[in-house]
C-alpha cells in the first residue's frame, strides 16, 4: 500500500524535476510530431510545444505547456511560464484543428503565465482570455491532461477541455500555496497549511468535478520510466477521443459549457446535506 501524502506533499512531486515533461508525453505518445512555431506576430516561445501528430492513426493537434529538465532547458523555455506570443501560437493551432475538424490534446504544466512587464505590455491577459473563448466555443474533441503543476489562468488556457484527465500528484489551483497564504495571513510560510485548505490535489478535484480522470503514479511519482503511467495515460486517451468524436459539434461545445458550469456543484450539495 502507498504511503498516504499530504496536499503540500503532493505540490512538492508535481513541481519535482524528476517528473515527465510534456516533451516526454509527446515522445511516448505520439508518432510523427512535427512542430509549428510562432504567433505569426512577435516570435516563438518555446514554453509552448505545439504541432501536428498521430495518436494511434488518428491525426490531432498536440499543445504543451513545457518546463525544462536542466537549467539551460528551463531558461530556453521560460520554467514553463507561456509569454502572449505562447498562448498566440496555441490559440493559432486550435484554430487549424477546427478548420480541419481534428482533436485537440493538451499537456498542462505550469505555475502560471509569465507576469514581466513585457508580457504585460504585448497582451499577456488578452492572448489568455482570447485562448479561453476559443477552446468554449471549439467543435473538435479537446482532452486535456494535467502532468504536474497546474497555475491559474496560464493553465486554463490550454485546459478548457471536455475530458480533463489528471495525474494522481499533480495539481490544479488558482495560484500558487504561496501566493494563496501571502495574500491570505500575509506569510507565504504558511504555504503547506494553505495547500490542505485549497484542495488542489487530483482527488480533491475529482470530487469538485473538475478532474474527470484521475492516473495512479507509483510511490515517489511518476518519472519519465514510468511505462505503466504512459500506458495508463495512453488509454484514457483513447477512450475519451473514441467517445468523444461520436458526438457532433454542437453537442461537443454544449458539453464543454456544461463541465465548466457545473463544476464544484456535487461538492456544494453534499456539504449542504451534511450540515
């Protein structure tokens, strides 16, 4: 039996330089990637992967928020913080998958968008939200899957998605612990016992109805030897994409809406039941 481990815990392997990457999803998943590049505005960020792929014979879009293994990776691609031009370049494949009718996979792992003031200055929170509105109002199937850290709007950006399928320790918050007891008891010290209260865990979020899916790891996490991870993720992918594409895309767009309206309202209701 695995070790029980607390939300602080949990933050701690999503974060672990020793996780898969979403280039080490790509690799294992997918046959034939190839990689488009640029916003078509300003430049490349390479925090963002994105491209065309095969997913057992079926051709999907790829979108990947990537954080690096070694410093030079991480600095090449930001530690994983998309810049506008990031989320320009996703928002342009997403609309070349609809023109082409073809699935939609993410790789969700970030703490959050960049927030420098160039970022700022080039539309950081209107390339996120033109990203958002254009995921809602997509009619293809989206699967998004969360590999490790999952921050605020920068993560949503990619993970308005029908099916959202969640590795078992990685997390999906409206911001960091840190930043929730900074703001909170002004003590980002503070930030494990902040973790417990914001129920960001995959299981926590399963319940709230914002994970649909949830993939065991093994005991320490996942790393990127971990085969029966990858073949766990493999098959809920294809299960979801199977189902998915049997709906039209009226009935795809609606879905999405009603995942997104609904969520947190089965937790809502049973702790009104059980005051």
């Amino acid at each position: 039996m695995k070790q029980a481990l607390t939300a602080a815990q949990r933050v701690a392997l999503a974060r672990s330089p020793g996780r898969p990457n979403a280039q080490v999803f790509v690799d294992a998943l997918f046959t034939e990637f190839f990689e488009l590049h640029g916003d078509r505005r300003f430049g490349d960020d390479g925090s963002i992967l994105g491209g065309l792929a095969f997913f057992e014979g079926r051709p999907v879009t790829v979108l990947a928020q990537r954080k690096g293994r070694t410093l030079q990776e991480n600095i090449a691609w930001n530690f994983g913080m998309p810049n506008p031009e990031g989320y320009r370049k996703a928002l342009r494949l997403m609309e070349e998958a609809q023109r082409f009718g073809r699935p939609i996979v993410t790789f969700v792992d970030t703490p959050g968008a960049y927030p420098g003031m160039g970022a700022e200055e080039r539309g950081q929170g209107e390339a996120i939200a033109r990203c958002i509105a254009a995921m809602g109002a997509l009619t293809v199937p989206v699967v998004a899957v969360v590999i490790g850290e999952g921050g605020s709007g920068g993560a949503l950006a990619l993970s308005v998605a029908n099916t959202i399928i969640m590795l078992e320790n990685a997390v999906y918050s409206v911001l960091s612990p840190e930043g929730f007891a900074s703001i909170l008891w002004k003590d980002a010290g503070r930030s494990q016992e902040a973790a417990e209260l914001m129920r960001l865990t995959a299981r926590d979020l399963l319940e709230l109805g914002v994970a649909d899916k949830v993939i065991p790891e093994p005991e320490g996490g996942a790393t990127p030897d971990s085969a029966q991870v990858f073949l766990q993720v493999r098959g809920a992918l294809a299960g979801e994409l199977e189902r998915l594409s049997r709906l039209s895309g009226r009935a795809l767009a609606q879905q999405r809406y009603e995942k997104f309206r609904r969520m947190g309202t089965a937790a809502r209701q049973k702790g009104s039941r059980n005051q």
